[in-house]
C-alpha cells in the first residue's frame, strides 16, 4: 500500500469496500485518510519506543505508520 507506511485514499477506500467497512454517522465514526493528518497524530503522542494498541475498527492506516517508527 502506498509507501508501506501509509494508505492512499484510494487504498483506503479499497480496503473498506473489499472488507464491508463502512463509518457508522451515529456513532460518531470516521476514518483516518489523510497522511499528512497521520504524521502529525503520530510524532504529537510521541509513541516512539513504547508499546501502542490502537483500539478501534478500521483500514490500519494510523497502524501502519506506528509501527514504521
């Protein structure tokens, strides 16, 4: 996917679509897509080195970029 560290959002959409993934609007739910979004979350939680469980439905795209640190 992508550059193995994120998910395009075409990719994204792949995933979702080949999986039945879909946001649920009242339950608040929305996916992360944008990489540049990404980036940001992961470098301000200041993660590296500790051990992370991300909780949550979704395509891996903020998992990805984790586990690349």
């Amino acid at each position: 996917m992508g550059d193995g560290t994120s998910q395009s959002r075409s990719d994204n959409r792949r995933l979702k679509a080949s999986s039945g993934l879909a946001p649920k609007k009242q339950h608040g739910q929305k996916f992360l897509t944008d990489a540049n979004n990404v980036r940001k979350v992961a470098e301000v939680g200041s993660v590296d080195g500790a051990t992370v469980i991300e909780i949550g439905g979704g395509t891996g795209t903020f998992t990805s970029v984790l586990a690349a640190r």
